[in-house]
C-alpha cells in the first residue's frame, strides 16, 4: 500500500509541476513574443528638397510589386520621381505640370501609372487673399497617364473646381479610370464623380447631397461598383454634426455613420475579405481628434462600434494601407507644439501591434504623409509643408515593418 500511496502521491507531484511548468512557458512565452514583436524603419532617403518652402501635396504608388513612383506639388509645379522597393530614388525627379494646390492622388496597374490634379482657381497668381474671387470655378482637375518610365503620355482636364476644393481620388476597374472630386467655393461644397473609358464621354455629376458642407472624398475599387466615401458636415446648436456618405457614383448616397469632426476625410479599406471604414472624428472637445476604424457587413452597413485606432490631430489627410494582413497608418499629428507622423500596425481584429513608430527631427516639422504596401513591408513618402525660416523643405521616404 505504501508503494501504490508513494507512486499516486510521486504522479500528482509530477502533474503538478508539469502543468505549473506550462504555466510559466505559457506567461514567458506571451512575454517574449510581446517584447520580440518589433514595428521599425529601414534606412531613410531623401526624395526631393524643395526650394521654394512650401509643398502642397504628396502621393505614393506601387508599381509592378517591386518599385513605386512619388508625386509632389510645390511653388515650382507638379513633380515625381521612381523609387526602388526601399524607397531609394531611381533617376531625377521629372517635371510635370504647374502645381496642384487642391491635392493629387495617384493609382496604377501592370502597364501606367495615373496621376490626379486638382487645380484651384486663381491659384498660379500668389495674389493676396483678398483678391481672390471665392465663388469662381477656374479651377480645373486634370489626369495624366505615364508609361513604366515615367515618360507622360497622355493629359485630359475632366472637370472645373472652385478656389476653396481641396481634395481628389482617383482608382480603376476594368472599364476604366474613376475620379472624385471636392468642389469647394465660398456658397457651396460638393463632391463630384466621373468614369472615364474609351467608349463614353465624359460627363461628370454632383454625387454629394445639399444638406452640409461636403469633404474630400476618396475610391474604392474591389470588384463590382465602386464606393465613394466622403463626409458632409454642418452646424447645429453651435456643435459640429455630420454624416460619413457612400455612393457607387450612380445611386442616391446614404448615410454609414454620425461624425463630429470638420476634416473626416474617410476611405475604405479591404482587410481579410471586410471592408472597413476609417475616418477621423473628434467625439467630444476634450477628445484629441484621432482615426477611428469600423467594419461593415455584406449590407455594407457598420456593423459593431469604431474602435479609435490611431491619433491624427491636423489638418493633413492620413494614408492607410492594407499591408501583410493588416492595415497600415502613418497619421500627420501633433506632440506638444512639435509636427510628425505616427506609424502603426493593426492586425486583421484591429488590435495594434509593435508600438507606435514616430517619423520626426528635431529641426524639422513633418505633416505630410503617404502610404503604399510593398510586399513584406510598408514604403512611406513623408513631407514637410514649409516655412520661411527653412532654406529648404524636406521630402523623405523609408519602410516600415514589423517582425518577431
């Protein structure tokens, strides 16, 4: 008896110490793959100096999985230049056009390279604010095909703008190229949509509502109809209200959710086979205005509540992308009275991973950002809007990723 006491009482004492074993693998292991899960950049190059101080807009597009292209306007006009996977410049920087103060946008596919333009009114003159006409629509949006090179091929205004329109998306499907628009002017703020193919003029229309004040809006293109989004917002009782809109361009638009925020700027992202909403907002005045992420059903209605992913407290637009099965942000924010841009990684629950990366100098306030997936890693184009003090502005990019 006292054998089979000694082997039962030996085997609990061994259980015991197996499981309390495991345990401690288990915590250690969480621990080491927190600590061991690292979010960084890679080297970082230089795109362009500005000489003229002030840059109006950037964007960044992959092309053929192993290079990108960089877009940017400033005082001097519209530039880009081809950058290899690690965002180091291929060749000299091309010019373009005059520049595009309303914002550019750019997407490709196997065989070009797309660039959007939107040109305000009176906006090549530099003439005091005081002179500008604000209900003129001389403004013009403007698109440009390139060839793998770089070399332009082809240009087509496709609509007119006001002096106040901020704001332009560009994507493609099968039938063609897809442009919206922000129309802005002192009386009135619209969104506008056109296709443009081969077969069918162009003919742009107004796809926004009367109610509010409409947003910069941006495409998305996964199959079938496209999906614009944008926000339109207005006053109420002395808060801010709104509504974030979707449209296919052809349909009436509806509403997806509230917003309490002036500079929403939302876009669609696919993640894992969902769709899911981001847009900024500022939920109540003590909130710092952040990006927010919600998923929508097969209704494409929201389903479930935000979740505030990330902080974005300026006024320039951040750049998400869908990157090795998770979404991306570089987000233009704020520390203190210091400008830069704040770098996540969420995985496909939305949880973020990795810690925030911060793009920043000590001399310099960066406050432009964009964003392309380039395979295993994240190409990031990051800019300075200017100031008179600088002798140049910077223009820089680098990867981002992150690994165990």
């Amino acid at each position: 008896m006292r054998s089979l006491s000694f082997l039962l009482s030996s085997r609990k004492v061994l259980l015991l110490f197996g499981l309390a074993l495991a345990a401690l693998v288990l915590i250690f292991g969480k621990q080491r793959e927190g600590r061991a899960l690292r979010c960084r950049f890679g080297p970082e190059y230089r795109v362009f100096n500005s000489r003229n101080k002030l840059i109006d807009a950037i964007a960044l597009v992959a092309f053929r999985k192993e290079q990108a292209v960089a877009f940017w306007s400033d005082a001097d006009g519209l530039y880009g230049r081809r950058l290899d996977e690690n965002g180091e410049a291929l060749g000299r920087a091309i010019p373009i056009d005059s520049r595009c103060r309303g914002g550019i946008d750019a997407v490709a596919d196997a065989r070009a390279i797309y660039l959007a333009c939107l040109r305000r009114s009176n906006q090549d003159a530099n003439t005091d604010a005081r002179e500008v006409d604000f209900e003129s629509r001389a403004g013009s949006v403007t698109v440009y095909g390139f060839s793998s090179e770089l070399d332009m091929k082809w240009a087509r205004i496709v609509g007119s703008a006001g002096p106040m329109s901020k704001g332009v998306g560009i994507s493609l499907d099968r039938q063609g190229l897809l442009l919206a628009w922000h129309d802005g002017s002192r009386s009135e703020q619209s969104v506008w949509f056109v296709r443009l193919d081969a077969s069918r003029g162009v003919t742009p229309r107004v796809i926004s509502r009367n109610k509010g004040l409409a947003g910069a809006p941006s495409i998305f293109q996964g199959g079938g109809e496209p999906k614009i989004v944008w926000a339109e917002t207005w006053v109420h009782k002395d808060e801010l209200e709104g509504e974030i809109m979707l449209s296919d361009g052809r349909s009436s638009p509806y509403a997806l959710i509230d917003v309490h925020y002036h500079a929403a700027t939302p876009r669609l992202l696919e993640l894992n086979g969902e769709l899911i909403l981001a847009y900024r907002d500022q939920r109540t005045r003590e909130e710092t205005p952040g990006i927010y992420a919600a998923r929508l059903g097969k209704d494409e209605r929201i389903v479930g509540e935000p979740v505030r992913i990330a902080r974005a407290d300026t006024e320039e637009r951040p750049s998400l992308s869908s990157c090795f099965n998770g979404v991306v942000t570089a987000a233009p924010r704020t520390y203190g009275h210091d400008r830069m841009v704040g770098v996540n990684w969420f995985d496909a629950s939305l949880s973020k991973l990795g810690g925030e990366q911060q793009f920043c100098e000590d001399t310099r306030e960066f406050s432009l950002a964009a964003s392309a997936c380039m395979g295993s890693r994240a190409l990031l184009l990051i800019g300075e809007r200017g100031s008179s003090t600088q002798e140049y502005t910077a223009i820089r990019s680098a990867t981002f990723w992150c690994s165990l």
